[in-house]
C-alpha cells in the first residue's frame, strides 16, 4: 500500500533530493524549474525516482517526469494519488 504523503510532504522530501544530488542548499532549488533544467545527469535523476518510489512504496514510471516536469507538478500529481489510493 503506498505511503500517505500529502503534496507538501512530497515537495519538501523533493527538495531535499534534488539539493542532495546538486550539492546545494534547499532553499537554491526552484520547484517550478523543469528537471531537465535542475543540472542532474539521468543517473541522478533515477536515483531521485528510486527514493522517491521507496519512500512512497509504489513503482513510479520514470515518464512521469515527462509528464509533471518540475518538483511542483509531480509532488501535486503523487500528493493527489496517494490521497486517492
């Protein structure tokens, strides 16, 4: 069953992901910034959608970041389907 996470809880443990893989504060990484544009390789990128997954214990499709590109439209699409699930 997959983890109940609210949006925000989502945006927040994004966040701390995206600015672990970069080597930046938290503060530096800009939700609304398209993840081909946050300077993450694709391995970097995998490991955030593995983290991710495991955190929230469901598969995610790495087409998902095609589909919300940005930390603001994935943890609002993941935030509705964990409270849909």
């Amino acid at each position: 069953m997959p983890a109940n996470m609210s949006a925000a809880e989502i945006r927040t443990f994004l966040f701390e992901l995206v600015a672990r893989e970069r080597g930046c504060d938290v503060g530096e990484v800009d939700p609304d910034l398209p993840f081909d544009q946050l300077a993450l390789d694709s391995m970097a990128l995998l490991g955030i959608v593995g983290d991710l997954a495991e955190r929230l214990d469901m598969e995610i499709d790495t087409t998902l970041l095609l589909e919300h590109p940005s930390i603001e439209r994935l943890s609002s699409h993941l935030g509705d389907a964990s409270r849909d699930g």
